[in-house]
C-alpha cells in the first residue's frame, strides 16, 4: 500500500513537472525568449520519458538484436538538444525548436508502433526510427555553436 502511495505521488510530480514545462515552452514561443535551466529541464523530461518508454519495450518484446541495439541508441540520441535551440542571449530558433519538437514526437510514435506487436507496423517503424534518430542527431550538432 505505502508502495503505491509513493509511485502515485511520483507519477503526479511528473504530471505537474510535464504541464509546467508545456506552460514554459508555450511562453517562449510566444516571447521568443527562455531560459537555459528552463530548457534543460525539457531536456530531462524529454529524455526521462524516453528512457521510461523504451526499457519498457525492452522488457516486453521477443528478443530481437536489431531492435534492441536500436533502442540501446535512442536515449543517447534523447540526451540534449532544447537547451541548443536557444542563442546565447535567450532567444528561442522557433524554427529549430518547432522542428526537434516534431522529430521528438515521431520517435514516440515510432515507439509505439513497435510496441503494436504487428509485424508490418514494426518493420515499418524500426525503419522510421533510425532516420529520425539520425535526423535529430544532424539537427542538434548542426545548433552546437
């Protein structure tokens, strides 16, 4: 029972940490400014998230080298990026960032489709996946300045 309080407790700071971290991104891109530690804290949740996601893909799906390599290369490729979308006086690439947003959001969607457990939907999805993975990778070393 205490076990369920503390990992509901823990799943409500998410929630709140994911909605706080919406409000900042929304304001920035409404501003066009943010914050370095603002942006940080994207990256963290981003990649929490991601981690969460794909040891829970790892744990449920049939052995297979190919994907969990994959999957091994998704979190390191998670690892930064917001923070490099901002210049060094605070202003926000909205085109970058609206880009890393849409890349970040197709590997989530790729992850799930690997989940789906149909074969056509996984094959498709690897395939999906090591092009965004590599997309997101050019994009972010192409922000480091």
């Amino acid at each position: 029972m205490h076990e369920n309080f503390r990992r509901q407790r823990r799943l409500e700071s998410r929630l709140d940490e994911t909605v706080r971290i919406a409000s900042i991104v929304q304001k920035g891109m409404a501003t066009g400014r943010s914050s370095y530690v603002e942006m940080r804290a994207l990256d963290r949740l981003t990649s929490h998230n991601i981690k969460t996601k794909t040891s829970a893909l790892k744990k449920s799906l049939k052995p297979n080298a190919e994907i969990e390599d994959l999957l091994a290369k998704v979190p390191q490729a998670m690892s930064d990026g917001y923070t490099r979308v901002l210049t060094p006086n605070g202003i926000v690439r909205e085109s970058e960032l609206d880009r890393l947003l849409t890349i970040d959001a197709d590997i989530s969607t790729c992850l799930g489709m690997i989940d789906s457990e149909k074969p056509q939907k996984i094959r498709g999805a690897v395939g999906a996946l090591k092009e965004l993975i590599e997309e997101r990778k050019k994009l972010v070393d192409s922000l480091k300045v």
